[in-house]
C-alpha cells in the first residue's frame, strides 16, 4: 500500500483553520451597468492537517473572513481532512440561523476550497486529477471592457486579448444605455469579424430594453448577452431568452449561491446557459453539483471568474463551456499567488505535477493589502 493510499484509509484530524483578508486596489475605477469600485477584496482560509495546508480563496467582504473565524474553526477542527463532504454539510448546518446565500455561502466556498487543496496535497496529486480530469483544458474568454473606459482603453483592451489568441472577449454595458451600439462597434471594430464578441449588462436594461439592444446587437455579431435583466427577475430572463435573437445566448447565474436558485433557473427556463462561481455556490463540492443540475437539463454551464480554480475543477467536467478571465481576478491572481494559471492560445490548464490546485500565497507581496 502506497503511503497517500494508507493516509486515505486513516482519519487525519483538522488542526487548525485560519483566516485573512486584503484589500487591492483597481488600476483604475471601474464600473459595469449598476456598480462602481474601486478595490477588490480577496477572503484567504488556510485549513491545515497532516503536516500539509490547504490554500482557499473568495472575493467578498471583509466580513467573510468573519464569519470563517467565528464559525468554521470549531466547526471544522477535528473532523477528518478526508471527509470533504462531511465538512462542507458540517458548515451548511452551521449557517442555518445566519441565512444561506451572500456572505454565508462565499464563506462555505472558500473554506471548501481549502479543504479540497488540503485533501489534495495529502494524497500527493493535484485536485484536477483528484477529481478525474474529463481534458486537459478549457476555453477561456476575456472578460473586462468596463463602462468607466474611454473608448480607446475599451479597444486597447480587448484588441490586446486577440493579439493573445482568445478566441472569445466580453465588455460590459448598461451604464449609458444611449452609447452602448457605439461601444459595442467600437469593439468589434477592434477584435475583429472572426472573433465571438459577449456582452454584459449586469442587470442595468428593462425587458424590452433588453429586446430592443438584443436585435441591434444582432448585426454586430454578438454572440452572447448576459444579464439583459435583473438575474433576481427570472421570468424576465425566459421572456428576453425566448425572444432574443438566434445564435445569441442569453445567460445568467453568477449570483447564485444555493442548488435551489440554480434549479429554480432551469426549471424557469432562463438562459440558454447557465453561469456558476465556485468562490460563491458554496466551493468545489457546489459547483459539482451545479454542473450535475445542468446535465440533467442539458443545458451548457460557464464558469463565473476565480479563473485560477476553475481551471482544475472545469478540466473534471465535460459540459462546461469556458471560463470567465475577468481581468480583476486574473490580475490578482498573478500579483499574489504563485502558480495563477495563464492561457495559452485561448486555453487554460491547471499544472497537473503540483499538488492541490498549485496555489501558493505570495505572503510578502500580500501584506501591503492586508485588512
């Protein structure tokens, strides 16, 4: 019996669980159709077991870091660092009286993350392989083009993310409804005609709003419209989905932090695809769950940002489409983790060799954020 065969058949007890936060500022402000910032917060639990730790992030507030501290270290220490499933019920239980969705929910996903990295390094392989790859790769767009960009940052951008190779870019709409077409050509103009161009309203259009920028849209061969409404109205979403143009996709999903919203959007018939984030629909073991949903609906699923980690997870399921490369994660993902992956030609692996998901804290340059 190999040594990670006989740790797996052993009980190896969580020792510890800690917690941070910090605070990175934008390079410049940013906005989408319904929000401004100007720094993004990153939520980092570290669960340790075996000699070995477990690495898990979120983007969230502050008051994630909270939460993990208050109610997952006695949850959590103890329990086997193998028992995954058990740990992620164990912390659902414990958010009962706290509500389910928002903070609670991203901190579930940070800390499932950690345990899934724990789980991983204790076996000595990577969480891609952990899970049982289905390829060894998967399609990723660039997403950024905020509404705050002048037109010329706006095409710098996304010309630079063809000059890469992606193969599919998206910006965001909806703050000025009136520019948005000449946004829009401005940005086809700069991909290209063969590139698939996305938009993202992030909720900001009423139902006929949405209809009527969907058909103008239409001859700039955008491919894919998220958000036209409220991800909260989803009869809404089925109204803009049925009506939308052929060969645009309506989608929608980022939001959602429980089985329940997921289900409740298929069943609705909301999108033509569905979005999941693993640092928000409660981590690893929710987003596996999310990709089950959409099979039995078949319907595609995208990754929501945190393209580091979907990176490993996606690589484990065959009916995920792409994954978001949002610029703001990405850019953190470099500055303060050694190992953040990077596309090649439009394409993302996770680094099979490394153990866990192959993330490593860059604590020196980390604390100038801390919180």
């Amino acid at each position: 019996m190999t040594q990670a065969a006989r740790a797996s058949s052993t009980h190896v007890p969580i020792t510890s669980v800690s917690v941070s936060g910090f605070r990175i500022p934008t390079e410049t402000p940013e906005s989408d159709g319904t929000l401004e910032w100007q720094a993004t917060t990153l939520v980092v639990a570290e669960v340790a077991a075996g000699g070995k730790t477990g690495f898990g992030y979120t983007y969230s507030d502050p008051a994630t870091a909270t939460l993990i501290r208050d109610h997952f270290q006695e949850t959590l220490v103890g329990r086997s660092a193998f028992a995954v499933p058990e740990c992620w019920r164990a912390m659902i239980h414990s958010v009962r009286n706290l509500g389910r969705p928002g903070i609670a929910s991203m901190a579930i996903s940070c800390s499932d993350i950690a345990l899934w990295d724990l789980k991983a390094k204790l076996l000595g392989t990577s969480v891609a392989r952990l899970l049982g790859a289905a390829r060894t790769s998967v399609p990723v767009y660039g997403s950024g083009g905020f509404t705050s960009y002048s037109m010329q940052e706006l095409e710098s951008q996304l010309h630079g993310w063809a000059g890469q190779g992606f193969g599919m870019v998206k910006m965001k709409i909806g703050r000025e409804a009136d520019q948005d077409v000449k946004r829009v050509q401005a940005a086809r103009k700069a991909i290209g005609p063969a590139l698939e161009l996305f938009v993202d309203a992030n909720g900001a259009y009423s139902r006929k709003q949405s209809l009527a920028c969907a058909e103008r849209f239409k001859d700039l061969r955008v491919t894919w419209f998220e958000e036209p409404v409220s991800s909260d109205d989803l009869e809404g979403l089925r109204f803009v989905c049925e009506r939308s143009p052929a060969g645009m996709d309506i989608a929608a999903g980022e939001y959602g932090y429980d089985l329940d919203y997921f289900r409740s959007m298929l069943q609705t018939e909301a999108v033509d695809v569905l979005q999941a984030d693993v640092s928000r629909c409660a981590g690893v073991t929710g987003f596996l769950q999310v990709a089950a949903l959409c099979e039995a609906f078949h319907v595609p699923l995208s990754a929501h940002c945190v393209p580091s980690v979907h990176a490993s997870v996606g690589c484990a399921l065959d009916n995920l489409r792409h994954i978001e490369y949002f610029f703001d994660h990405q850019r953190i993902e470099h500055m303060l983790m050694a190992g953040a992956s990077t596309p090649v030609r439009g394409m993302i692996s996770p680094d099979f060799s490394a153990p866990g998901f192959g993330l490593e804290l860059k604590r020196r340059d980390a604390q100038r954020f801390a919180i």
